[in-house]
C-alpha cells in the first residue's frame, strides 16, 4: 500500500471520528498558537523600547545629581544631592576630547496656566544643546538662543500635549502663559516625540531657559541632571569613564570616596531592557512549549485509544495480505496528519492573533521566520515521535488474536 493510499485512509478515518479529531489537534493548535503570540509580543515590545530610547537621542550619557536607582523599572534618585553644577557641564566640555555636546538641567513640575485653563506639567530648565543631544524637533516657532538664556529671559517652548491641554485650538505662538506666578512668552512648539523608555509623555513638558529657571522659578543654584552627547557610539564608555574622571576632580573627591553623581550610558541601558526582553520571551516561550508537548501526549493517547477500538480492522487487513509496515505507516500517517494539521492552524491563528495584539497595542510586529519553521519542524517530530509508539504497537498485533479480540 503505497503512502498517498494511507494518507486518504487516515484522512477518512480522522474525519469519522469528529470530536476525537478535534480534540486531539487542539492541544497542538493551542500550544504552537501560545508560541507565535509570545515570541510576537516580546519582540515586539522589544522594538518598542529600543525605538524609545533611540528617540531620547544617539551616543547620549546622562549624569544625574546622587546616585540613582533602578526601582520597579524606572531610575530614581535615592536622596537629593546640591553638588551638580550648571559649570559641571562647561568643564566636560572644556576637557574631553569624546564630548560633542553637554546641556545642564533641573525640572520640577508645576501648574501652568493660561487664560482660564490650567495644568501641571514638566518644566525643564536647560539650555539650547539640549536640541541636538535629545534630538528634539521645533515644529512652530523656534527655540530660544544663549543669549536669552544668559539674559534669564522669560520664554517657554512648549511640548504638544501642554499645547493641547491649555490653548486647545488657539495658536500659541506670542502668547503669555503664567508657570507658578511668573509669566513666560510662548516662542515655540516641540515636534511630538512620544513616550520615554519609562513610560513618560516627552511632549508634556514647558522648556525654558536654564538660568531663567535657576533664579526666576525654582531658587536654585544646583541642577539634578546633565544630558551628554559622545562623539560616536564606540567612544561612550570611554566618554563615560573620562566623564567621571572630570567630575571627581571638580567636585574635589578624593580617593576612595564614593561618586556623587551617577553617569548612565543610554547603551548599556539599550542592552539592559534587550536582555531582560530576551528573557522574558525565553520564559513565556517554554511555557507555551510545555503546553506544545501537552498536545503532543494527547496525540498519544488518541492514537493508543484508536488502536483499541480498531483491533478487528487491524486483525482482517493482515489476514488479506497487509505487512506490518503497512500498518505501521497507516497509523504514523494518521499522527502526522494531526501534528501538521495543528500545526499550520496553529501558525496561522497565532500569526493573525499576534498582529491584532500589535496593531492594539500600538507595537511593530515581530515574529523572526526561523522561528515560525522550528514550530512547524517541531509539529512534525512530534508527530513522529508520538505517533512511532502507537503505530509499531498496532503493527505488531498477532493477526489471529486481533480478529478474536471483542
């Protein structure tokens, strides 16, 4: 009996028994399913944060004032340090040779108003390198220039969801808004930006003047953050390394005293949430895969259950000549039939459940190819592998005590 005969037989047989059928690939469709959703959403949230941090800008390090934390995901400062400077930033520039840009910074939030509308927002006070360190885009207006940032003069350029939250269908160009009680001229808008690797809204902040922030907002002489663009990608660890070198002497720490600043590399942070991705897609991916192997078991005991009920038919195709090889591709071929089969519906349900995700979830779908052919190779072990068991047992039947079994 040739293999497109037991591939028809198995055909008719699997659609004899429905309910059997359906429950036996169900294991599989669920299990090479759960694979492709998983595997989707950690690469596709893996996209995600990699294109938000890309967004905070290339070759950039941040120095923040104390030393910072990461806690439940997100950076914080562990206590309030006065040490950092707005001079800090002018001496990195003066003495390394890897620095293209360096901009001080201090933000606080504060409630904004204009005319009857108010809001809390971010209110960052920086200067204009800040532009190319953190790739920001004006769309309306422009940016405010050094000269204002010495003078300490009042003006603001807003992020888009301030735009939207106080002035609503107004144009804000030359307006006044009032941050706390100081008023403040809107000279331009930020092209959106999106959401941080955190979770912040980049567009729900006020930028102003460094200086004008220090002595007119906040009565600050100290600042909690300097942003840093390197030369290139390859020299941010040694920028880092020389960063903090400028630092220690600047700030007059002596050997063996601890850092009182923290340099964070926005590579080393890059590869840290690619990691813990990574292993999370690994650990949601073996759960799926157990599940897989579940199925894979069900297959085996359908297949076991099905030569109990089929002992006569076994019996009489021996007696009319059938080989134990016959048998034995009759019923591998009925396995491999259920593996495959749950296998493609699984692919394809999974593939069409995990771009639905995305297009939800606001994520680029992602799905390597490889990893969708191990899945399918997998279906196909499997079947193999489940359904050898049951078919040499049904090939091995004695003939004469087949045809007497009841």
């Amino acid at each position: 009996m040739n293999i497109t005969k037991n591939i028809i037989i198995s055909q008719k047989i699997l659609s004899a028994h429905t309910l059997r059928t359906v429950l036996s690939l169900s294991g599989i469709i669920i299990g090479i399913c759960a694979v492709m959703i998983m595997v989707s959403i950690g690469k596709g949230t893996e996209a995600k944060i990699i294109a938000r941090i890309t967004k905070m800008g290339s070759n950039v390090l941040v120095v923040n004032a104390g030393q910072v934390k990461v806690i439940a995901g997100r950076a914080r400062q562990t206590k309030s340090v006065t040490t950092l400077l707005a001079r800090d930033a002018r001496y990195i520039m003066e003495n390394s040779y890897l620095v293209r840009y360096a901009a001080p910074a201090q933000n606080k939030k504060l409630q904004v108003k204009y005319g009857n509308l108010n809001t809390t927002t971010n209110i960052v006070g920086t200067t204009a390198d800040i532009l190319e360190i953190r790739q920001y885009a004006v769309a309306r207006g422009r940016f405010f220039a050094d000269d204002e940032n010495k003078g300490r003069r009042r003006v603001a350029v807003l992020g888009q969801t301030v735009v939207d939250n106080i002035f609503e269908h107004e144009d804000p160009l030359g307006k006044t808004i009032r941050v706390g009680r100081v008023p403040f001229e809107v000279i331009g808008v930020l092209a959106p930006k999106g959401l941080d690797m955190n979770g912040t809204d980049q567009d729900d902040q006020i930028i102003i003047p460094l200086n004008t922030a220090l002595r007119r907002l906040f009565n600050l002489t100290y600042i909690n953050a300097i942003y840093i663009q390197a030369m290139d990608s390859r020299s941010m660890k040694r920028a880092a390394a020389e960063i903090r070198d400028i630092l220690r002497k600047s700030h007059h720490l002596r050997k063996g005293r601890a850092d009182d600043f923290t340099i964070q590399n926005q590579a080393s942070v890059l590869e840290a949430q690619r990691e813990s991705s990574e292993t999370f897609t690994l650990l949601i991916s073996t759960i799926a895969a157990v599940s897989l192997l579940v199925g894979g078991i069900g297959i085996l005991a359908v297949m076991l259950i099905s030569i109990r009920e089929r002992i006569k038919e076994i019996g009489i195709r021996r007696a009319v000549g059938a080989k134990k090889s016959d048998i034995l591709m009759q019923f591998l071929a009925e396995s491999l039939i259920l593996s495959i089969g749950g296998g493609i519906i699984g692919i394809i349900s999974g593939i069409a459940i995990a771009v639905i995700i995305a297009i939800f979830a606001d994520w680029p779908f992602r799905l390597p190819w490889h990893i969708v052919a191990i899945s399918f190779l997998t279906t196909v072990v499997m079947g193999i592998l489940f359904g050898l068991y049951p078919a040499r047992k049904a090939a091995r039947l004695d003939p004469v005590k087949a045809l007497q079994f009841e």
